[in-house]
C-alpha cells in the first residue's frame, strides 16, 4: 500500500490509453517514493482493441497474443490491481471497486475503496445498440476480448452444425449479418470472407463446403461515414470484389434469432448478427458523482484533459470528450488514445511539481482501413504532407506499424523486435487460422 506522503495517480482502465500511460508512468517512477502509480481493470490482460475483429475471425490467437498486466506491471514498475468501477466519491477522493464474484456467483472480493490524489479515467468505450429491439438477446458484440471469443465459438459452431448436417449444397449456408459500417464492422467483413476462402481450402479433404455470406447493413448513406468520402468509395469497391453485400440507407429496427429487419421494410436473414454500428462511454461512468458528460456518457475534459468540473481527474481515450475543432471532438481512434496518453505522462509529471499544465493538440495523421489479405485503403497527412491517398502494400505496412508503436509504448524497441520475430515463425508452423 502507498505511505501517506505519496502522490496516488490512479489509473481505471488498461486498454490501449490506460495500459501504456501506466507503463509510461511506472518507468519514470518505480524508484520514487513520493509517487505511486495504481493501475485497475477488471480484466487481467489486454489486446489492442483495433484487433479484435481478427480474433472473432480466428486469424489472431488472444492466448499467444495477450499481455498480462501483472507481468507488465513487474516488467515497469507500476502497480495492478483488479476491480472495476463502481463509484466516485469526488470529496474524499476515492474510488469505489465493485465486489468480484466467480462464475458461480461466490463472493471473491467486497467492495474496495482507493484513495487517490490524481485519477484517470481510460475505461475505454462500448457499443451503443440505441435501444433497439432484439440486439442485446440476438447480437453479439465486439467490446473486449471475450465478447471477440464468443463470436468466434459461435462461428465455428454454427460452421460445423451446417457442416455435418445432411442437407443439401443449397442449404449449406451461413449468413453473417453485419449492423454497422464503420471501421469494426468494414474490417470484420472483409476477415470473415478471407476465412471464408480458408475454409474452402480444406474442401479437397472434408468433400464439403459450407457457403459463407456476408453482408453489411448501415443506416447513413455510405459505409465508413465518419471518414473522407473517397475512403468509402474505394473501400466500398473492394468489398464489391470480395462479394460482400452492402445495403446503405438501411436503419435497423429490429433483430430476430434469425433475421434482421430494417425500416425500409427490408428482411435480411441472418445465423449471426453483429452489433457495430456505433459507441459509447460505459454505463458505470454514470456514477461519477456529478461530473459532467454528454449524451454517450463520455466525461467532459478541458484542453488539459482535466474533467471540467473537477482538476484532480482526468479522463483519455475513448471515454473522454475533448474539444478538437470546428465543434467537433477528438475522434475515438487509437492513435488519438496513444497521443492524449504520451501527453499525459508528460503533463502528470509537472503536475506533480506543482507546474502549470499544457494544452493536448491532437493531430491527425490520417485513417487506415484493413481488408484482411486482400487489400488496405487509406489517407496519410502530417507535417510534411496534407493528404495522401494510400491503398496496397504501402497501406498496408504503415496499418500493421500502428500496432507496433503500441508495442512499443508498453515494452521498448528491442522487445517489440524479438516479438515480431517470435511470431513469424509461430505462423510458419501454426494454421493460419484456428479451426477449434
């Protein structure tokens, strides 16, 4: 436990915000006396969110790919505590976890309280089903990890059920119903018929094949509509190569166990729904003790990142709302929640001298969208050029080096290396995807 005389930086939440100011924190830290740097999650590891869409495919094992936070926390000298969010007590400054119960609903842990001096709020986001009828029975999601698993057990369930069954070629068919453009939904799509011709690969040895279709259903009038619309264009006519079906203009009304329907009066049938089409902050930060949110439960931050009614709490990722530009706020990305946590590891540290803080200025370097093998689209911008357009094996190589510079961010260069390295040769011997 921290002595009285040590500054407390709690930090809820270890997606990729939290977890790599934690790390960031802990380094800078660990031979401190005076400062002490908490880490909570009610989860016991972490997985880059962007690459969930993969481990519902089963293209991306979670059990190789996984980082403990305990061994992280060792590793940077920060500490881990598991627990979630159940309250704020902003006058006492201190933090409520809700007890933990096993699977059988025995108790583990009472509620815990923390104090702390400075708290950062990184709880990360969830999907938003905007309280339609069916989705919370009859969707799944694509929030953590384990929500990424189901939908993968799910898959390959359902894959197997119309497999062995013993109907004919024509009912042999598996719909897969995507609610939702945007990133998570476009990408999901795109891994899913890339697995769909894995799968037909093993046709020569099971003298059976199961027909995957895909489609994908939005309600604004093009896909991936919060990004330039030539992004939409181009991304909308590879997924047209690969044969996946887009219906835009389309507001889901209701979801069933077996269809989705529309508003337009459209019935699209469906063995399985995914929920994608929009985010919000956690239900939990309703309870925060009066600060101030906005209408998806973000928490209201200042150009300092500080919550607008409260100096000592901070809040990063997707569950802040800060103000970017044109009235607009800072879009949920991730490489807006690794900006906002490299400024505050910077900003924490002068806080803690009693020195001014500086304003975050979030850049923009541009969208990327991953199809899977078959293609990547996007733009790049920076200092040094406005507005690229990329699409191939440039886009591609600059996609897969997101991951590595929050790769980077949690274990160093050299870590990174021998990482990269480790997993070319795991998938030179392991199927690409898993079939289990």
């Amino acid at each position: 436990m921290s002595s009285d005389n040590q500054h407390n930086i709690i930090i809820m939440g270890g997606g990729a915000a939290g977890l790599a100011l934690a790390s960031k924190l802990g380094r800078r830290f660990r031979r401190s006396d005076s400062v002490s740097v908490t880490l909570i999650d009610q989860q016991l590891t972490h997985i880059w969110k962007p690459l969930l869409h993969e481990v519902a495919a089963g293209s991306f094992d979670p059990n190789v790919n996984e980082i403990s936070f305990l061994a992280q926390a060792k590793r940077c000298g920060f500490r881990f505590r598991l627990g979630a969010l159940s309250a704020i007590d902003r006058a006492n400054k201190k933090i409520v976890l809700a007890p933990i119960f096993d699977v059988k609903d025995e108790l583990l842990s009472n509620e815990r309280h923390i104090n702390y001096d400075t708290l950062v709020v990184a709880v990360g986001s969830v999907s938003n089903d905007f309280g339609v009828p069916g989705v919370g029975d009859h969707c799944l999601y694509l929030d953590t990890t384990q929500q990424a698993e189901n939908f993968h057990k799910r898959l390959v369930q359902t894959y197997t059920q119309i497999f062995s069954s013993d109907s004919s070629v024509e009912e042999r068919k598996l719909d897969v119903a995507i609610i939702g453009a945007g990133a998570t939904g476009v990408e999901l799509a795109a891994q899913l018929r890339q697995i769909a011709d894995l799968l037909d690969s093993y046709m020569d040895i099971t003298e059976q094949s199961v027909s995957i279709s895909v489609r994908i259903i939005e309600g604004a009038d093009r896909i991936l509509p919060a990004l330039p619309e030539y992004l939409s264009s181009a991304t909308a006519k590879q997924l047209e190569k690969l044969e996946i079906e887009i219906y835009t203009g389309e507001t889901v009304t209701e979801v069933t166990a077996d269809a989705v329907y529309t508003k337009s009066g459209k019935q699209f049938p469906s063995n399985i729904s995914v929920w994608a089409a929009g985010i919000k902050a956690p239900d939990l930060l309703q309870n925060c003790d009066g600060l101030e949110q906005n209408r998806i439960n973000q928490l209201m931050v200042t150009g300092t990142l500080q919550a607008t009614l409260d100096e000592n709490i901070f809040a990063i990722g997707d569950c802040a709302a800060c103000e970017w530009k044109d009235g607009k706020f800072i879009p949920p990305r991730a490489q807006s929640a690794h900006q906002q946590a490299s400024h505050l590891a910077r900003s924490l540290r002068l806080r803690i001298k009693g020195e001014p803080l500086p304003v975050f200025k979030y850049r923009d370097y541009g969208s990327l969208v991953s199809l899977g093998n078959y293609s990547t689209v996007g733009n790049l911008m920076g200092n040094a050029i406005k507005n690229v357009r990329v699409e191939g094996l440039i886009a591609r190589i600059v996609y897969l080096s997101l991951y590595k510079m929050h790769q980077v961010s949690l274990f160093g260069y050299v870590r990174t290396a021998l990482f990269t390295l480790s997993n070319i040769f795991r998938r030179s011997v392991h199927p690409e995807i898993k079939l289990h």
